[in-house]
C-alpha cells in the first residue's frame, strides 16, 4: 500500500494524549499541531486509527494545499482535484468548511464554492453531477482555511469519532468520551488496570469516564460497533483490509473478555443521573464489569467485598462559575481529600476541573497538573498520590461540618422556617407542589425563593429544588456587604429547609429586555426536572436561563383556563414554555395554538406536552413575532391568552413592544379573532401599567387581579394584573 500523510483532529489540549497514541499504533513521521496530529501510514493504518483511537474526532486524508486570494481562488483549488478518483458522478457529497480569511469570511459561503467546483468538473468531464446530502453522504469532503491556504481533504469517519454510540443518556455537564479517555490515559489508567488495580468515580455523573476504561480494560476497539465510517463508500476502500482489521479488533476483544477485569465502580447522590448512567452502560454492553451506586459523597469508603490494595480514584467535580457556588464548593473538595487521606492511602487521585484554585481545599498536593480543555473552558488534572508526603495543611475532617449561621443568616432560616409553616396548611389542601415561599420579606435578604417538586413539600423531607433569585442590591450598598448578604442567603437556605446544595439555584435577577430574559445565565448544562402543578407535569431548568419555564404567580390563572377551555379551541399568545396551552390540553380543549418567537422555549413547550402525553398534532406550536402572527390570524378563536413582556426590542421582532403603548390595538386584535362569546384572557407584570379606557368603553371587562393572587404572592399584590374581556 502507498505510504502518505494523514491528519487527525482532536479537542484543543488533547495534542499530546493523540500523538502518543497515534505512535503506539505504530505510525511515523508524527507532527503535532493545533488541535491536530499530522501522521504518516498505509491506508490500512488510516483504517486502525479510525478504529483504534480513543482521543482523535477525525481522520482526514489530504489532498492538496492551495494559496486562496480570492473566492475564485477557492473554487480553482477545487476544480484542479480529479475528484472522479473519489466519487462516482451521480454519487452525494457534503462539504464541511472551516476557517476564514479577509476574502472568504462565510463557513458556507465557502463550502458551496468548493461543492460548485466538484459538481462542474463532473458535469464537465462526465456529463453528470453528484448531489448534496447532508445525511450520509458518499464523499465528506473537508475543507480548512488557514492563514491564506485551503487544505482540501477526504474526511475517513462520517461522524465524530468520539460518537461511541453509547451515550442515549446523559447527566449535567457531561464529559465527551473522547476527553474522559484521556483523562484516564494522563493517569495512568492502563498501567493501573494492568496491575490489578481498581477504579473508583465517586461523582460518575452518566458515566463516562467507567464506560471508557472498562473499554480500554477489555482491549474493546471503539468503533468496533459503529454502523459505518466515512471510508465505506469512498472509491479507494479497500473492503479486504477493513475486513482484516475488524477480524482483529474482534479477536482482541474476545481475547480481553477472557482477563480477569478489575473493579470499576461510580457513585452518585443523584438518582436520576445514575438512571442515565445504568442505561449507558447497559448501551455499551458493560454490566458485567461496571457498577453504579447511589451514594453521597460523604459515605465514600474502600469497597469490602474483595480485596483493593491500590487502584486510581478519577472524576470530574463541579467546580462553579459564581463566587458563592465556589465558597460552597470548597466543602466538597474538602470532604473528598479527606475521603481519600481516610480510605484510600496509596492509591492515586485525579481530579478534572475548570477550577483549578478549588483543588487547594483538598489538602492535598498534586504531583501532576495536565492543562486541558472541557469544551472551550481552559481546565486542569490534578494528579495526587494520595500517601502522607502529599498531605497539605490538612485540618481534621470536623472542619467540614456546618459552620454555625451569622446573626443574619439565622434571622433568614427563623423567616424561612415561619413562611413554610404558615403556607403548609394551604399547600396540603390545594396539594401545590410547587410556590413561592419568600418574596424579600425582609429588606436587607432581598430575594425571591420558590419551591419546586413533583409532590407537596409539607418539611417532610421528599426530594425537592429550591430557586433563589437574588434581586439585585442598589448602587447605594457596599460591594462586600452586598456579598456577606448573599452568602448569608446561601447559608441560610440549606439549613432552614434541609435540602441539599446541589438542589438549590442561585441567581441574580436583574431588570430584562428584549431577548436577554432568553439568553443562557450559565454555560454548565443542567437536566431539567419534573415538577407538578395539579393534573399538569412540567419540566424547569432551575439553572441555565433567567427564568425556570414556569411562571409561579400565574398558577391560578393557569387553573381558570383549564376549567374554560374544555370543547374550545384556544389561543396563547407569547406562549413561553406553553404551561396555559398544556393544562388547556388536559381541560378538555378541542384545539389549540401557541405561539412565540423563541425556539428555545417552543422546544421546551415540546417537551411539556410530551410529558402529559398530548399530542401536538391538534395543539399546534408557531414560532414567529406574536405581533405579526396576530396581525395575519385569519382563524377564530374561542379562548384567549396575551400575557405579552412589558418591553421587548427583539431583533426578531419587526418593531419595539411597550405594553402600556401597544396593548389596545394587541387587545382589539384579539377581539377580532374572537367567536362569539368567547373570552380574552389579559395579564402583565408592568407595576405602573393603567387599561386603557377605550377597552372597557367597547368590551365587558372584569378584573380578576385578587382572585389570581393565591396566598404564595399576597405579599407582592403587584406581581402581576389580570382581566376577563368578552364582547358586550
């Protein structure tokens, strides 16, 4: 076979993990560069690294290298490549194209410049041109322009490599397989597993990091299960040499199957993520071989039923992105140097985190500190020989118990505990599951704190999340006070309501307009969780965006249209997650339609009325501007919902919406649409907002404000307002 160069990409800081592993396969010529491994071999070699490679994304045969000054420039580049070699005529292709320059400064300007000059040479040279095909396509070409030079190469996989095919499930914030293969190869996992030694994720999370060493135990080829590869359809495949190579990798995992594999064992506290986790490693075909456990951090010890002298302990803490989840942090890091310097003396530790300083609270000195990437966020290995030489300022383990609340924290805690008590009666009765139970009660803790749960939380201590929204303090108070304040706020939450750290969000909100209310707030991935109101399931994020998906206060309003929709088609305007349209779904509603500009949230609103299994199919979902759909409606309606922002500059949006200024014509619309004797539904939160007079002039107008306030948000009577308006 012809010997020549091959590149293969991996995640920026994974270099020198790819390029170890590229010359154990026995490849020459190796050079490292950016986010890549340059390497030379037979084909049959660009086969095994498709096959073998744990680290790589891709593995791309190059076909030439062209200066590109102009857009025709990159189509010459293009044309010069006899791509007959590659592809029949009437086969499919796709271009991915990355990079930019000052002449080409569109990623898909220049894949259809590259993907014209291949279909004109066809058409040219054989009378007949290949198509497009975004989904498996025969020829995946990949194109890379850099510093004024394209390089145009044939990619060998399709998909990512690091794709394994097990991963259905997945918790918050989930390691892609790749890098959890190379967090183990820096820690010697291999070497470790070699000798008998154990594996130990205390914080497994989905599991990744045990799928892939059990893999690497068993000498199981990572693609070996892969429905196919790029190369399959490519010309120049070589079916015998392929054929070779999956006979081997086989044999070599029958061959692995047959050793004694050590102990690869994951614990968690949260039970939902473990379900992610058990039905990976189910996909994977690992049950054999790897164990999860619900367990806290806390009761982490040395397993008992056989015997582990040394093994490696590797995981992937949280790490926190604002100050007072870092504070908070600290105690977890702290407890699991303590762990380790109790239970697991001799073994090593590897801890993965986007935080580095937080591994200081450990106590324990790392040997090794590898500098990697979890996505586009700079992060660190730490590698620590866990043996007393090693041990930093390490102060007994009582130092993690609770530290006894400030004044002002108690003060906070005795409030909390009151609130609770005195909206418990009502929470029984009404069986609410989820409400808010602190509304800046008092000035100087100025927050909002909810309650979320898929049952009634009476303190009887079922699971539950906790919301705090920080409101956020003014100019006039000193920075560091503002901060005390804040971590009072966190201190005092877990210990009124006894619920754990990780089932409590917080955040700061601030005064929104436009689209920022749908921006993310954290870049951490977050699972949403199941919550109900009354017949209703709806899924929240607590975490990644301002809002949670459900809006507390309109719980009453909520009910009222449940109860008016049944045989009706309904209407929600500026829809959000779709919470109204679903419990209008489960009142009997004969049709709905629920519009909003965001895809976000209409994915969302998707999934709120997959979890009441409702169809969509006569419960429409409409992205676009509310203003401009209600202008073009040419439907009637029954029942309505306009429950629009006070303000929105919405670059979607074709003008500006301020809701004291445009709700009489919004208003009048809807009457339009409205059948005979029908309702419009009319909320806000604008505080200063004041019906125009021409409304109750036309229409029969009823404002039902109290009787939408249950006994959650009397303290905060203008959280929002509320009318009835029918036809006269």
């Amino acid at each position: 076979m012809t010997i020549q160069q091959y590149f293969a990409t991996c995640p920026k800081g994974l270099e020198g993990p790819l390029m170890a592993e590229l010359r154990s396969f026995g490849f020459e010529e190796l050079r490292e560069t950016v986010a890549g491994v340059y390497f030379t071999t037979d084909q049959k070699g660009a086969y095994r690294a498709c096959l073998w490679s744990r680290i790589a994304n891709k593995v791309f045969l190059p076909l030439g290298r062209f200066e590109v000054n102009s857009a025709e420039d990159l189509y010459d580049a293009a044309l010069k490549i006899d791509w007959s070699e590659h592809m029949n005529p009437t086969g499919t292709l796709l271009v991915d194209f990355t990079g930019s320059s000052n002449v080409i400064r569109n990623t898909q300007f220049g894949a259809v410049k590259i993907k014209d000059a291949v279909v004109d040479g066809f058409r040219e040279s054989a009378g007949a041109r290949p198509s497009v095909a975004k989904q498996d396509p025969d020829l995946r070409i990949n194109a890379r322009l850099n510093r004024g030079h394209v390089t145009l190469s044939i990619d060998l996989c399709g998909d990512s490599l690091h794709r394994r095919g097990y991963r259905t499930k997945q918790g918050a914030a989930p390691l892609k397989e790749n890098l959890a293969a190379a967090l183990l190869m820096r820690a010697g996992w291999m070497e470790i597993a070699k000798h008998g030694g154990a594996l130990i994720d205390p914080m497994c999370g989905s599991g990744t990091i045990l799928i892939e060493a059990a893999m690497m135990a068993l000498d199981y080829a990572p693609g070996l299960d892969r429905p196919t590869f790029g190369f399959e359809r490519w010309l120049n495949h070589d079916e015998e040499a392929w054929s070779e190579l999956r006979h081997e990798a086989q044999s070599r995992y029958r061959e692995g199957l047959k050793r004694k594999i050590p102990e690869i064992r994951g614990y968690d506290a949260d039970r939902k993520v473990l379900f992610a986790a058990e039905s990976n490693i189910s996909m994977a075909g690992l049950d054999n071989y790897v164990r999860v456990v619900c367990k806290p951090l806390e009761e982490l010890v040395k397993p008992t039923h056989t015997t582990l002298d040394f093994g490696l302990i590797l995981t992937n803490p949280p790490y926190g992105e604002r100050l007072g989840e870092q504070e908070a942090l600290k105690g977890l890091y702290r407890q699991l140097g303590d762990k380790c310097r109790e239970h697991f003396e001799g073994w090593k530790l590897g801890v993965f985190t986007g935080n580095p300083d937080l591994g200081k609270s450990m106590g324990l000195r790392a040997k090794k500190r590898y500098k990697l990437f979890n996505g586009a966020l700079p992060s660190e290995l730490l590698m620590v020989d866990i043996e007393p030489s090693q041990y930093v300022n390490a102060p007994p383990a009582e130092l993690n118990k609770p530290k006894p609340l400030s004044a002002g924290a108690e003060m906070l805690a005795n409030r909390l505990r009151k609130n609770l008590k005195q909206l418990s009666k009502w929470v029984k009765k009404n069986e609410i599951c989820c409400y808010r139970l602190y509304d800046a009660d008092m000035p100087e803790y100025s927050a909002a704190i909810d309650i979320y749960s898929d049952k009634v939380h009476d303190g009887s201590g079922h699971e539950f999340y906790v919301h705090v929204q920080e409101y956020a303090a003014p100019k006039s108070v000193d920075e560091e006070k503002a901060i005390a304040r804040f971590e009072e706020i966190q201190a005092a939450v877990p210990a009124a309501l006894g619920v754990d750290h990780e089932h409590v969000s917080f955040k700061q909100r601030r005064r929104n307009r436009g689209k920022e209310q749908y921006q993310r707030q954290t870049e951490e991935r977050h699972p949403l969780v199941s919550v109900k109101e009354g017949p209703a399931t709806f899924l929240v994020n607590l975490w990644e965006y301002l809002d949670t998906g459900l809006f507390l206060d309109h719980r009453p309003v909520r009910q009222r249209i449940a109860q008016m929709a049944r045989g009706k088609r309904f209407l929600n305007l500026f829809c959000y997650t779709a919470t109204a349209s679903v419990h209008a779904a489960l009142g009997g509603a004969k049709e709905s339609v629920s519009v909003d500009m965001s895809k976000t949230y209409l994915r969302w609103a998707e999934k709120n009325f997959e979890a009441n299994n409702l169809s969509t199919s006569k419960h429409q979902l409409v992205q676009g501007d509310c203003l401009q759909w209600l202008q073009d409606c040419r439907e009637g309606f029954d029942l309505i919902m306009l429950d629009p922002p006070s303000f929105s500059n919405s670059k979607r949006m074709e003008g500006v919406l301020d809701i004291q200024r445009d709700h009489l014509d919004m208003v009048t619309r809807c009457m339009d649409i409205l059948l005979p004797g029908g309702c419009l539904v009319f909320s806000n939160n604008l505080r200063s907002f004041k019906l125009d007079e021409e409304i109750e002039a036309r229409y029969a107008v009823e404002n039902i404000t109290q009787q939408t306030l249950d006994p959650d948000f009397k303290r905060n009577v203008k959280i929002h307002q509320c009318w009835l308006i029918r036809a006269r």
